[in-house]
C-alpha cells in the first residue's frame, strides 16, 4: 500500500481520528492474526463476531490503525460503515496510482484458474499483485487493490456478485483498465433467478468500463459475446472458432493435460499446460487474450502458460497414491465445472487403463433447477462411460440413469460410508471427488488417502 498518515485516510473516508497521528504503511486486514507491521484492521461485525473484540490482538500483531463504528482505547478511526469506509480508501489509492494496469475478471466458472495463469505471465514482466483464493467481493477486491503502491505494475481482481449491481460498484472503485467477463453459466442461478440474470450481474464488468479501456469476452456461451455492445471502446474475444482474436487451435489431451497451438495478432506459438482438464484451454485463452492486449510477446505468454501452476488448493489438484491417481477438485461445484471434471476423469482412466470412480456430492445455488442438473450429471457420466458413481447424500444424480446403464451407481448417505468403497478400488484406478464448498469434499478426499495408503502399506492389493 502507498504510505499515507492516519488524519490524511480519515479525510479520504469520512471518518474521525481518535489518537495520535501515524503512517500505515501495509494494507488493511480483518483477521487480527494476519496483521502485518503498518496495517489497518478492520473492526466488521459480523452475525457472530464483532471484530471490535479483536481490536487490541490486532495491534499486537503489528496494526497501526483501526476502521471502527464505535471507538476503542486503540487508535482508531471512527465512521459509519467499515466496508463503505473501505471501499473509499481503495478509490483514493486507485486514483493515486495512475500507472497502475488494473485487470479486472468475472465469469460463472474459471476466474481463480484464469488469474493463477494471469499472474504467473505478468510476474515475468514487472511487479503484481493478485488475491489468494477467489477473494472476490466487495471486501476481496479492494483489500487486494490496496496492496498495490507505486512499484505495482498489474493489479489483478476477481469480481463475483451475490446481487446484481455489485460487479458495478466493485468497477467504480478500481476503474479497471481492461475488464474481462470468461463466461455465463449455471452457478448462482438459484440466487438470481436466471441465467439471464446472471449474465446481467456479469455485463456490468463491461458497461462498467470506460471508452478507454479493454472488453475482454468468451466465446463459450451466448450471453458474453453479445455484451460488446455495452462498450463503446475496443473489444476482444477469445475462443475456439476462428472468429476469435485469440484461439487455441490443434488441441491435443496428453497425460490430461491440454497441449495446443496459441493464435493471436501476433501469430502462432505452442502451449502445453501442466494443469489439467480440456477446460483449461479456454481459461488460459483468457490469460493470453489480456496479456496480448498488455502488449506482452506471444513467446513469453506461450512460455509461461506452459510452466504455471495453479496456486489454489483443491482445484483439480492431482495425487499419485502409489497406484491410484486422485483428482481432487473439491473447492467448489456448478454443473459446467462438474461436466468438466467428470470428462477429464474419463481422460485420465483411460490413459491408466483402470476404472473411474467419480464420488459426488450436492451442488448448491441452483433453485428449482436443482434436480435437472443434477440429474443431467448423472446420466452424462454414464455416457461418458464412467464406471462408478458414488453420490454421497445426493440421490439427484441417480434420478435419470436407466437400469441397462454399464455404470454402477452408489447411493450412500455419508462421507465415512462412501470412502468404505476404497477397499474396491484396485492400482491403476481413478478418483474424482468433487461437491459445493459447503460440502467440505476435502475431507473425503483426504480419506481417500488415507484409507489407500493404509491398505496399501497393509499389502491388500
């Protein structure tokens, strides 16, 4: 963060400074355990906590200043909303840093992958900043924006929406440079009602955007191209079609993972991702389109796609468990990113030669579309040729899949009794596992192993 004094950050929010005045130097934090030397803590009260309790474990841990609604012993600064607070400080720091490239990215599916990607390029080029995880709201994004100071090149944000609006509110803050929309798809749709929504959540990242700056848009669904009409300066799309400015083209599967030929203006470079799923190729299309448009050669954006790894935890994260390959995808799930892994799992057990096993649990945030979706899983991974499916507490998957399909179905209503079936599985197998977060499918995951290296440490197999 750009260093500024505590009466100088009360002006810019609004509020009253209570103590004596100092510089802060770091970026605000809401956990008093993360404070770092300089930082602000922001006191937010919660439905269960109050960080106004934390205050003083905060300043142990090396926070200067506090955003508070009442005032504390500490030195605080006093105003009516923490977020609100927060989000004029962003501004301020945004505008106070003209130099700064801000890339914003929205998307029902691959913003945290397309940015892992997005950053390990731009890293190569000068200094940058992005979140950790998907730290993606009105609380994420302005945290992560204020991390930047005056040697930040690229700034990367991820913005979601609980409500449409939303992404419009994060973009009047960052006045993105170029902003970036992967595509509209089912995950949230419980939320907004429709897809139709959806996408009016996600086209504000482009009605958003000054004259000036860049549309970034997917070609994978019908909603995002059409929003190019929402901008008024230049607009470039990615894809697998040869309409798109930049495209992947002669895409092969080795190993899982994607290898192909990158297109641009520039010309035409070779790729092979070391992550995994046919899915990654648009999300690194994503990254190449907005690196190109940063004026970063083709050469490096090929070079540097093909030596990145993902930074976020169980995200299609690949395990070789002495004999079993475990694909651990279990951050999240929509019906697009779930249709994505249970094809590559397919991938996977047939370069192995042994049996598929995709374990999975509810998807949450559909509506009433709930039970189709679910369904259509369900009887695609029959198609595919799946060879178990395990459907922990999520009977809906089975609902559609006929008694003359080859897939063995395995309706269990816990974690403990799905992982049981490890005892079945045999070396050269291949695991997905794979649910919504609140599912917490990283523990069945981490059973998976733990029961596989037990047996085979036992010598069962």
């Amino acid at each position: 963060m750009i260093e500024l004094k505590a009466s100088e950050i009360a002006k810019i929010v609004g509020g009253d400074l209570i103590g004596s005045d100092i510089t802060v130097t770091a970026a605000p934090i809401f956990n008093s355990n993360q404070a770092t030397k300089g930082s602000i803590f922001l006191a937010l009260v919660g439905e269960k906590t109050d960080g106004h309790n934390f205050v003083s474990d905060a300043f142990a841990h090396g926070c200067v200043l506090a955003f508070v609604t009442r005032e504390v012993p500490e030195r605080c600064i006093v105003v009516k909303d923490v977020l609100a607070a927060l989000n004029s400080l962003a501004s301020y720091v945004r505008q106070a840093l003209p130099e700064l490239k801000v890339i914003a990215l929205t998307g029902s599916q691959g913003k945290t992958t397309s940015k892992d990607l997005l950053r390990h390029i731009l890293e190569t080029v000068a200094p940058t900043v992005a979140p950790a995880g998907n730290f993606n709201n009105e609380l994420g994004a302005p945290i992560t924006l204020l991390q930047c100071d005056e040697k930040t090149r690229f700034c990367i944000l991820e913005m979601g929406a609980r409500h449409v609006g939303d992404i419009a509110k994060l973009c009047q803050m960052a006045t993105p440079d170029i902003g970036v929309v992967l595509r509209v798809g089912t995950a949230h749709v419980g939320e907004f009602g429709s897809e139709e929504l959806v996408a009016k959540a996600k086209s504000e990242m482009i009605s958003s955007l000054s004259g000036s700056a860049i549309a970034v848009l997917g070609q994978y669904d019908q909603y995002t191209p059409a929003m190019a009409s929402l901008h008024s300066g230049a607009t470039v799309t990615f894809g697998e079609t040869t309409s798109a400015d930049v495209r992947a083209t002669d895409i092969e599967i080795r190993e899982g993972r994607p290898h192909f030929d990158l297109v641009t203006p520039a010309g035409r470079a070779s790729v092979g991702l070391r992550i995994v799923g046919i899915h990654q190729v648009s999300n690194a299309l994503a990254a190449a389109a907005i690196a190109t448009n940063l004026k970063i050669s083709i050469d490096l954006i090929a070079g540097a796609l093909s030596t990145a790894e993902l930074h976020s935890k169980w995200r299609m994260d690949i395990a070789e468990l002495n004999g079993l390959v475990l694909i651990n995808d279990s951050y999240n799930a929509s019906p697009e990113s779930t249709e994505a892994a249970l094809r590559t799992l397919v991938l996977f057990a047939q370069e192995r030669g042994g049996q598929s096993w995709a374990f999975l649990g509810k998807m949450h945030e559909l509506g009433a579309s709930s039970l189709q979706h679910h369904s259509r899983l369900g009887t695609l991974a029959s198609e595919l040729g799946i060879d178990h499916l395990v459907c922990v507490g999520s009977p809906e998957y089975a609902a559609q899949i006929t008694g003359s399909s080859a897939m063995t179905v395995h309706l269990l209503d816990s974690k403990e009794l799905a992982t049981e079936l490890v005892s079945q599985m045999s070396q050269g197998d291949v695991v997905l596992v794979k649910a919504s977060r609140a599912e917490k499918f990283e523990d069945v995951a981490e059973s998976i192993t733990e029961k596989w290296n037990s047996r085979e440490v036992g010598g069962e197999n």
